[in-house]
C-alpha cells in the first residue's frame, strides 16, 4: 500500500504530497473556508469546511453558500457561477435524494456538520458520468474520522420562533475495523410575503391588460437522519466498507394569495382571494457496498462499488377560494391536489489502476438505472356535503426510466517536475423509456456519446502552479422536464414539461494559477463556457392571465470569467477569507420579437468575504457578507441579492463549547425576478423572514491530542483542522 500511495503521489502532484493521499489522485493540500490553507488537486477545488465554527448548526445549504461561486436561494436553488445546470453528488456517487425536486429539501435539512469537505468540479473528468444535470459537479464528502480510537461530537441548538436542531456524531476505529455514524433532528420555520405585477401585450394591437398577485405564507420544516458506514480490512489486500443512511423530510404550510385582474380597457375582470393549507413528508435512503482489492503489481487497485437509493415523496394541498368578481372557467371554491412522487436509483461501478509506463492508467465503467414516477391527483370537494370528486383534467401519471452503460479509459503522466498531464475518454450510452401513463404515451429515446476532458499542470515555483483543463458535457433532460402533462401550481401558474427536449452540449475551458502572497493563499481561475441547445424556462400566457411555465431548446449561450480567492492573516488574531466571481453571460433570447440581434447579455460580479477574529485564546468571532450578482434565464433575469451572517464561539473547557449564530443578520434574503418578452412582462418580488438566531453547545468526547485529531476547540474551534478531504471521491 505504501509503495501504491508513492506512485499515485509522484504521478499527481507537482509539490510535495501530504502525509495522506486521497483514494483518487493525490491532493497538493485542501481550501478551508474559514482557515488559511489553500491547494487544490489536478481537476477540482477542495474547500475544507469542517473547521467553519458556523457548522455546528448549519445546514448543507448554509455551507454550500459559502464556498466561492456558489450559490443557494432560499428555495435551494443551486447555481455555480450563476448556471443552473449544477451535479451534486454525494461521497462522489449520484443519491435519490439529490435528484429533481428532493435535492431542495435536502440541502436545506440535512447537517452541515455531517461534512468532511465540499469539492468543485467546474471541468469534471472521464471518470465522471452526466447522469442528474451533467454540468459542473459539487461532491459532498461526507465526515470520516480517522484517528485510532474513540471520537464523537454532540451539537444542540435553540432558535428564534421555536426552532431547534440537534446532531451526535461518533467514529470508533481499531485494529482493522473502522466504524462511523450520526443522527440528527431538526425543526425549522420561515415566513415570506410576495407580489407579482404583469402586464399582458396584445401582439397586434399592442393593448396592455394588466394584473396582480400578492401572498403571504408561513411554512414549518422538520427533518430526522442518520447515517453509518462500517470498513474492515480482510487482510493486506482487500477492504469492505458498507454505508447505510436514512432521512425523513417534513413540511406543512398555510399561505393566503389575493388575485386581482383587469382587462386592456381597465376594467376588473377577476379579483379573489385563496387560503392554502399544505403538508408533505419525504422518505429517502441509502445502502451501499464497496470493495477495494489491492492488485499484485505495486500501485495496482480495483475497486467495485454499488449504491442503492429512493425517494418516496406525498405532498397534500387543500385550497379555499372566496370570489369578489368570480372569473369565467373559475373552479369549484374547495379542491384538493396529491402529488406522489417516487425516485429509486441503483448505480454500480468499477474503477482499475495502475502504473503503466511513465504515468498512471486508469478505467471503469458504470451502470446505472433511475426510475422516476409522478403521480398527481386532483379533486373537487362540494361545499355542503364536502365530497370530492375527482377532476380528470388535472390528474395525471407519468413514468420515466433512465439507464446509463459508460466505460472510461484516461492517463495520467508527469512529463518531468514541473509539467503534469491527464487526459481522458469517456463513451456513454443513454435509453430514456418514456410512459405517460394518462395519455397512454409510450416512448424510447437512445443516445452514445463520447466525452473528452484533458488536464495540464504546470508548477512555476515551489509557491505556485498553473493549472488547465478543459471538458466536455452533456446534460440530459431530467423527468419533471419531459412530462408534458400541465401540472396546477395556483391560480394564475401552471407548468408542463416538454418532451421533444434535445439533450444540451457544454464546453468548458478555464486556466488557473495559485500561489501564495507573502502569508495570502491565492488562488486565480480564468474560465470560459459555451452551451448548445441549452434547456431553459420557456413561459405562455394562456386565457384568463394563466401563465404556462415549460421548457425548450433556447439556443445557445456563453459566458466568461475571472474566479479569485484569498486566504490569510492579516493580522496575528485577525483572518480573512475572500472571494469572487466577476463575470459576463449572454445568451438567445426566447419570446423576444428579435429585435436587434435576438440576445441578451449581463455583466455580474458575486463577492464573499469572511473576517475571523480570534478575541483570546477562549473566544472567536466572525462575519461573513455574502452578494451574488445578476443572473440571466431564457425570457428574463433575476436581480443580485446580498445576505451577512455573523458568529460567536467561545470554549468553556476543552471538550464543551458555546456557539452563537446569527442567519442573515440584516434580514434581507430575497428572489426578485424580471420577465421581458414581446407578449408579457413580469415583475416579481419574494422576501423571506430570513433572521434566525441560535444558540447552541458543542461538546467533544474522545482524545483531543495526536496527529490529526481536532484541536481544543474542535470542529470550528481555536484548534488546528481536522484531516483533509475523507471518502471516495471517485466517479465511475
């Protein structure tokens, strides 16, 4: 095995390699978010973000927010340099959960302080397959604790309007048995308020009829988890390892929407007011085996893995409509909508390497199945005996199965000290089975493509490394974008999928260079992208001011870029992190008249600073201002959005902590979108109650002392960082 980690090492890197080399590639160190350590590996970002004091009671999503260029809206949105089409992928493998609508209420759930470390992958290579968004990926690596012996971790929270959150999480490793597990709790509130303004245009006569839409809601979250993983050592050769996780989302809500409509001539055509009452729960889970068998020429590894996982997802709405002017087509004041929805994902995968030469060979393959099915009903209830009846325009079952076969091959060869190249080859059959089950629609939709990547390092200096990548994508429509049924989202929005989508093509180039700056870490990306066919919102307005939410080929669109980070001391007790994005985009146009050259364009800077400053040796403090720029989509664009959070640790004993958290401290967390095309123009405008604040304990268990363990202050605390990047990284 030491022989096997000295190849990978002198293959991979162009510096000195850590005391511990990954599972794949060796890392030139790890990026913490909240420390001054900065490196990379030769084809993604590490940000290291266990030590972040914030974790303790964040979120995945608050942590994702954190790391430069990426972004997460309230609704769990994800955009990486203000595109859409982001992968995430847990311990280097897709999971249910991540997949279409459940990949929001995760990310806003599950606990931060389950994560070893964030990777971006803005240029992924041969090993990574294009299944669940086949852009730019984020690997969630989950936490590992090493250290022989006994370890465990026990944060509780209280929050503002009843909120709390708790999470235990323990490691015990001994001999050739290492065991690892969490469980977690949380409950969540969060209000928002909303109004939209449209303006409908007649294309012939240019008349304009305007309408409004005003809402105000309240939504309660709870969440429950746990996760294991067991590995063992058969012998010098092999390791077993099994992971298992479970997690359960719960949401119920009330919301109160006033509509308001007029014709062209000013006169009031539709006013009333809705009640909304909404609950939902969603189950998800994970098993998974891996086996790693050490070959019997040095560096020779192969290693099978397979994940289990599925999603089953119920949510209910009951609605309640009072008419003042009651509009033509209007539906019954009471009905009823269940959503079902049910995501099982298997993936299995096999991943060869070996010396070969001069360099490193590796090569696997992958297949993976994803079944998705949506089942909507919908009903309407008489007022007096309140029985429903089911109403058939707006119920709907749609079935998608999507199947990947892919095989891999790619090299990676150190030409001598300081250049270091990869290049890799990946074919990727796709079958998409297609059953809308109402429409008794069947289709079957193939594809094979081969996907390049190719990778070069260059090491300038002991202090700097230039790097350049390149990679090509293919990103497939998801199931929600393909059902062509129209689903009911409220009175004046509805949405269907399209499902004459051609899958979107990307290319990717970025050079990039890091080095250090006296103390500074600094990292600089020059990137530039170009879409093909790319998949974005397309929207109709239909009779009586409903407006139809779909999906199309908008053409093409490109953006470019500079990326920067910087990571240091100012001072003996003073830290700064910062980075930013400052970008421009421009793309077609759709629904536009095509007035000039039919393109819309936007210059966008995102910035995040963090400014740790160590009090004494007890007490820490820290601000973190966030602000993402504007950002384009198919008919419009949504305007840039600042938040800032602010946090208190001080450590009362070695092992126990208190943490003071303040969200969004200015209270400022919004989405304001604008829609311009030749037949409508939109404004909308949504706040969130987004000021939480918490305050919680974190105590340690287990020795605080030998290499890479947590220092006294633990995860977050005045201590040095825990071990790098933990889990398999890989793709397959």
């Amino acid at each position: 095995m030491a022989q096997q980690t000295r190849n990978a090492q002198q293959i991979a890197t162009t510096q000195p390699a850590p005391k511990q080399a990954p599972e794949q590639g060796a890392p030139l160190a790890t990026v913490t978010v909240t420390a001054a350590r900065q490196s990379n590996r030769i084809d993604r970002q590490v940000y290291d973000v266990k030590a972040d004091p914030a974790t303790s009671n964040d979120t995945v999503a608050d942590t994702l927010n954190k790391v430069p260029s990426l972004a997460v809206d309230p609704d769990g949105n994800v955009t990486l340099r203000g595109k859409s089409n982001v992968q995430i992928l847990v311990d280097g493998k897709p999971s249910a959960m991540m997949q279409g609508e459940n990949r929001a209420a995760a990310l806003n759930a599950l606990p931060a302080g389950d994560l070893e470390s964030v990777e971006v992958i803005n240029n992924p290579g041969a090993q990574f397959g294009n299944e669940g968004g086949g852009g730019p990926i984020i690997n969630l690596v989950m936490r590992r604790e090493r250290t022989p012996g006994g370890f465990a971790t026990v944060n509780v929270n209280l929050g503002t309007s009843g909120r709390y959150n708790s999470m235990a999480f323990g490691s015990y490793t001994t001999g050739r048995m290492s065991l690892h597990g969490s469980i977690n709790r949380r409950h969540d509130s969060r209000g928002s308020t909303g109004e939209t303004a449209r303006e409908r245009i007649d294309p012939v006569t240019g008349a304009v009829a305007r309408s409004t839409q005003s809402s105000q809601g309240e939504s309660r979250n709870d969440a429950t988890g746990f996760n294991g993983s067991l590995s063992y050592n058969l012998g010098e050769r092999d390791v077993v390892a099994v992971t298992a996780s479970y997690s359960e989302f719960g949401s119920d809500g009330d919301s109160l929407e006033r509509y308001r409509s007029a014709g062209a001539g000013g006169m009031i055509d539709s006013e009333y007011a809705r009640a909304s009452s909404r609950e939902g729960v969603s189950k998800n889970y994970s098993l998974g085996g891996r086996l790693d068998h050490k070959g019997s020429l040095p560096g020779e590894v192969f290693k099978v893995d397979l994940r289990v996982s599925s999603t089953d997802a119920d949510n209910d709405a009951r609605f309640a409509s009072r008419y003042a002017v009651r509009p033509s087509g209007a539906l019954d004041s009471l009905t009823r909508q269940d959503n079902a929805t049910d995501t099982p994902l298997a993936d299995f995968t096999g991943d060869y390497e070996r010396p070969l030469g001069p360099g490193l060979l590796k090569l696997g393959y992958k297949l993976a199945r994803t079944g998705n099915s949506f089942d909507t009903m919908f009903f309407n209830t008489d007022p007096g005996t309140l029985a429903e009846t089911i109403n058939r325009t707006r119920t709907n079952r749609f079935e998608l199965d999507d199947t990947t076969l892919a095989l891999y091959g790619s090299y990676q060869y150190r030409i001598d000290s300081q250049w270091s190249v990869l290049g890799g080859l990946r074919a990727e059959y796709n079958e998409l089975d297609i059953n809308q089950v109402t429409s008794g629609i069947h289709a079957t939709n193939s594809s094979t493509d081969l996907i390049p990547s190719a990778f070069v390092t260059y090491g300038l200096s002991d202090d700097t490394t230039l790097r350049l990548s390149y990679a090509h994508r293919i990103r497939r429509p998801n199931a929600g974008e393909l059902n062509p049924f129209v689903l009911y989202r409220d009175e004046l929005n509805v949405s269907s999928g399209n499902p004459n989508l051609k899958p979107s093509g990307t290319d990717s180039l970025e050079l990039g260079m890091e080095t250090k700056l006296g103390k500074v870490d600094t990292n600089l990306r020059v990137y530039a992208r170009r879409d093909a066919d790319l998949i974005s919102e397309r929207r109709f307005l239909l009779e009586d001011d409903v407006l139809l939410t779909t999906r199309d080929n908008a053409g093409d669109s490109r953006s470019a870029g500079i990326e920067f980070t910087f990571s240091g001391k100012a001072t003996q007790k003073l830290s700064i992190n910062a980075s930013g994005n400052v970008g421009y985009s421009d793309q077609s146009v759709l629904g536009s008249d095509n007035r000039g050259d039919g393109r819309r364009s936007a210059a966008s800077v995102t910035g995040r600073a963090r400014f740790g400053y160590q009090i004494d040796s007890k007490n820490n403090l820290s601000l973190s201002l966030n602000a993402t720029g504007k950002q384009l989509f198919g008919e419009g664009y949504r305007k840039p959005t600042r938040t800032a959070d602010l946090n208190y640790r001080r450590n009362l004993t070695q092992a126990l902590s208190f943490v003071l958290n303040v969200n969004d401290l200015f209270d400022s967390q919004k989405i304001e979108t604008v829609t311009e095309t030749a037949s409508l123009r939109e404004q909308s405008l949504r706040r969130f109650n987004g000021r939480m604040v918490f305050a919680g304990l974190s105590y340690r268990f287990g020795s605080f002392g030998g290499a890479g363990a947590r220092g006294p202050g633990g995860p977050g605390g005045a201590g040095r960082a825990g071990p790098g990047p933990g889990g398999p990284p890989g793709g397959g």
